[in-house]
C-alpha cells in the first residue's frame, strides 16, 4: 500500500471527450490514475448531448478505480477536488432531482437560429447602443466591449433560452418554481452531496456567458436576454466549503475541496501566478489565457475577461482567446484514415520540408478571434498531382499553429505586457513540431510541463489548501516541473519566412469565410 504521512489528494478532471482522476501525493505527483471516455450522443444534427445517468456512473467509477490503482486506502483521502468542462449545462427538478432532459454541451448548435435572431433583436440592438454611447462619454471599455455584445453557441446563454423556450417540462417546472438549473460543476457538487449543495464556482459561472464578470453578479446581459436568474445557484469561491460526497459512493465521506473550471485550473496548474503570465491548454480546443491580475481586461476584438481564480479573499482575473478547434482535428486524421497514430504526426510533418503550397482552414466550430466568422468552411487549399499525405499532415498541423499565432497576435496588439514564455499543457503539448513552431512564430520559448493533464494539478493544488495538505502557493511552485522548453530559432530569415507562410494561410483562411452563410 502507497504511503505518505500527509495522505493525498483525488484530483478529478471532467472533459469534454474523456473523465480523468489522479492520485497526487504531497509532493504534487501522481501515484496512480484512471480515465474512461465520455459517450456523447448526437440525437439531430448539431446536437450534443451527454446522458446524466450513464455520465455520473463513469464519474463514480473512475474516481474508484483511480484509488484502486493507486494501492492506497480511500480512507487516505484527504480532499476531493474537481475540475469541470465549462458551458454544457442540464436542467432537472427541485423537488425529485429528475432530469429534465440531457447534458446539452458546449459543442451543441441547436440554439443557432435564435442566437441569430437574438443578435439582431431590438433588445440586443438596444443594448449595443447604448453601451456605445457611454463608451464614447466615458471611455470605459466595459462598455466598448458591450457595444459589441454577440451572443454566442458556446454561451449557455443562447441554448438555456433555446431549452426554456423548447422543452415543455422546463417550462412547467419554472412556473411551478420547480426548476433547478447547472452547468457541470454545479450539478456534479448537487448529485455527490446527496442533494445537500446548490451552488456554482465563480470560475464556472464566469464562463456562461451571462455571468458579468465586473460586477461579479447575474448582471445586466441576462436581463437583456430575458433569463430568469432568481433560481440559479449561489456563486461561491473555488475554496469554498462545498460539503463531503454521500458516504452511500464510496463507502466514506470524502471532503470536496475545490471546484474549478478547466481552463482556469490550469492557470493555477501550471503556476501561471504572476501578471502577464501566459497559459496555452491544447485539448479537444484550444485556449489562450493571460492573467491580467486584479485588474480585468475588456476586449474589443474577441478576447473575453473570466475569473481565474478565487482563493480567500485573493480573486484574480484571466482573459481568454479561444480557438475551438485543435485535437479535434487530430481525431479528424485519424477518422479519415490520413494517419493511423496521433504520436506520428509530428514525425510525417518534419519529414517533408514544408507543404508545398498546401494549407488547412480548420473551421468545424467556425474561425474564431479575431476572424469570427462562424460561418466559415473547412478545407485545404493548393493540392497539387504531387501533393503527398504528408504535405496534409503538416498543413494540419500548422494550421493548429497558426489559429494560436492569431491568438497571441491579437493579444499583443490589444494589451501591452511583459510577455516572457508560454506555459502549454493539453494532448497536443506533446507534440514537437506544433510547439517548436509555436517558439518560432511567436518568438516566445514555449514551456512544457512535466505533467500534461495540469487542470488536475490546478485543483489538487487548491484542495490541498484547503485541507493544510499545502500552506501557500509558493509549495505549489517548487513542483512545477518542465520537461522541455523550446525556444524561437536563432536566424531571423527563418522566422520572417515563417511569417510570410503564415501571412498566405491568413489569406487562404479569408477564401473560406462565409462558406455556409445563407
């Protein structure tokens, strides 16, 4: 049996494809793990559901099984912590705990036509203006970023109104004053404390889309958009008390110690603590995140201001750019048959000196900031007699990058800082020639952590200081351990010709705008 006199820590990440659990000792280390993956369902097209029956039963049973592998004693549990997908959400009833209908994800495009009709509303049309008009009294960019409000698929915003509108049990369970309403965070913590906690983590929240991160309340958006939030739960710090799970799962309670969402645990996982500081996760997306301190960033192209994290009274703001497609790309070779293992697509790519004039326009999801184009098509461009499968790979591949330059470039051009590296985590962090092209194209070194599933590190890290596991954030740092670093290349003609690549794939990516709008 593993020993370690101060216990340890059951640090569970909840993905979009895959449910993760590892068992960290004190010296930030895991001893063991378990994942399984996450069953989606596709009931229509654009649909994306999770089961909530089936998806608690895996929950359960990778915790479990992550203990088991581990030789370790569940009674050597000393605090749960949780790490959630952000923005899929699910309704159910307060009184019977009933579902009222499926995990609707992040990934779902059901409410596309009434986010369209919401983005050209009188009420939201309304709004922009008069946001506009303060900003140009008051030079406040809160409103600037206003003025420019859209809603968005990836906002739960849209598809709760879609659900409250469509869904007749939802409908009757909020005139009943019947309705509970959570995204993943808050209905794992409700369904492990028996029903005993209602809330939500300032993290989570922050990400719905209707959460305002300046005033730190349902603010004035869900007014706008008629989203009733006098039943939504209470927003509470990510060390809050959040109760132990039944003792009927795991034979013992076990003390829940922190809850966050993934993207901002990983800030914290990767010690990203200091202003300026810049985190990349490259997972099933991609996600670029600066922590902006105390002080919250408006964007007026696309970035958006989320809480990074909230320990005590220390609340700490991050912004965020986004770019929706990055693994699942990957996952698209392999179904295509274009590769046969993810872990040589960094070989097929080196092996060709570049793609021959090929390029990729990743847009499944759309192109995100600070393009925005949800509308775009997906395709390659420049295939030629001589076109090889590794040309496409590595255009793939580059494609990944350059979504993320456009990222880091608009960062740069909207908010001056002392940017000195990119900490990366995330499947894709392992490959080489996607991070050493990263170093080059940003002339930044890119940092790879020792361990890549840092949203489990983000919450052991908080759970272990929530249970006198760790004492400051300064323990958490001498674990932070890096396993490579690369650095951008030494000869300037390398680089400005990588730009000028990257310039033609800016272009080519202009081709597929607006494929698709009607």
């Amino acid at each position: 049996m593993s020993q370690d006199s101060k216990g340890f820590i059951a640090a569970l990440d909840v993905g979009t494809t895959t449910i993760k659990c590892h068992i960290i000792n004190s010296n930030a280390r895991s001893v063991g793990f378990a994942t399984e993956i996450v069953k989606l369902h596709y009931p229509q097209p654009g649909w994306v559901e999770i089961e909530p029956n089936e998806f608690f039963d895996s929950i359960l049973n990778v915790i479990r099984r992550a203990i088991k592998n581990s030789n370790i004693s569940i009674l050597q549990i000393q605090s749960l912590g949780i790490s959630t997908q952000r923005a899929s959400f699910i309704t159910w009833k307060r009184d019977t705990g009933e579902h009222l209908h499926n995990f609707i994800t992040w990934m779902d495009l059901r409410a596309s036509k009434l986010i369209k009709e919401l983005n050209v509303s009188v009420a939201t049309i309304a709004l922009r203006w008069a946001a506009y008009f303060i900003y140009l009294g008051t030079c406040n960019k809160k409103f600037g970023m206003a003025s420019k409000f859209q809603v968005r698929n990836n906002h739960v915003s849209g598809r709760f109104l879609w659900v409250l509108e469509n869904l007749k049990p939802v409908q009757e369970a909020l005139n009943s004053d019947n309705l509970m309403f959570g995204t993943l965070d808050t209905w794992l913590i409700y369904k492990l404390t028996g029903g005993v906690n209602y809330v939500t983590d300032i993290t989570n929240a922050s990400a719905t889309g209707f959460y305002d991160p300046f005033v730190l309340d349902w603010g004035i958006i869900a007014k706008s958009l008629r989203i009733p939030t006098y039943f939504m739960p209470t927003v509470v710090s990510n060390d809050y008390d959040f109760g132990e799970t039944d003792e009927k799962f795991f034979g013992t309670k076990i003390n829940i110690g922190c809850v966050m969402a993934d993207q901002q645990s990983s800030v914290i996982g990767s010690c990203s603590f200091l202003e300026d500081d810049l985190k990349l996760t490259m997972g099933t997306g991609a996600f670029l995140n600066v922590n902006t301190a105390t002080t919250i960033h408006p964007s007026l192209n696309g970035m958006y201001p989320l809480v990074g994290y909230q320990i005590g009274k220390e609340l700490i703001y991050v912004s965020e750019v986004p770019c929706t497609d990055a693994g699942s790309i990957i996952q698209w070779l392999l179904h295509c048959g274009l590769v046969d293992n993810p872990s040589i697509t960094a070989d097929m790519a080196s092996s060709v000196e570049d793609t021959k004039g090929v390029f990729f326009v990743p847009a499944f999801s759309g192109l995100g900031p600070p393009i925005n184009n949800d509308e775009a098509a997906t395709g390659f461009i420049g295939i030629k007699p001589t076109t090889q499968k590794e040309h496409l790979v590595r255009a793939v591949l580059e494609s990944i990058v350059y979504q993320i330059v456009k990222t880091v470039d608009l960062l740069k051009t909207e908010r001056i800082g002392d940017y000195r590296s990119i900490r990366v985590d995330g499947g894709l962090s392992e490959n080489n020639f996607i991070c050493q092209l990263l170093a080059d194209l940003t002339d930044l070194p890119i940092i790879r952590l020792y361990m890549p599933d840092i949203a489990v590190l983000g919450v052991s890290y908080v759970a272990g200081l929530s249970c006198g596991f760790w004492s400051s954030k300064g323990d958490f740092e001498k674990h932070c351990d890096i396993s490579h670093t690369f650095r951008p290349a030494d000869s300037t003609i390398y680089k400005d010709n990588c730009r000028e690549i990257y310039k033609k794939w800016l272009l080519a990516a202009d081709r597929f705008k607006s494929w698709y709008k009607k």
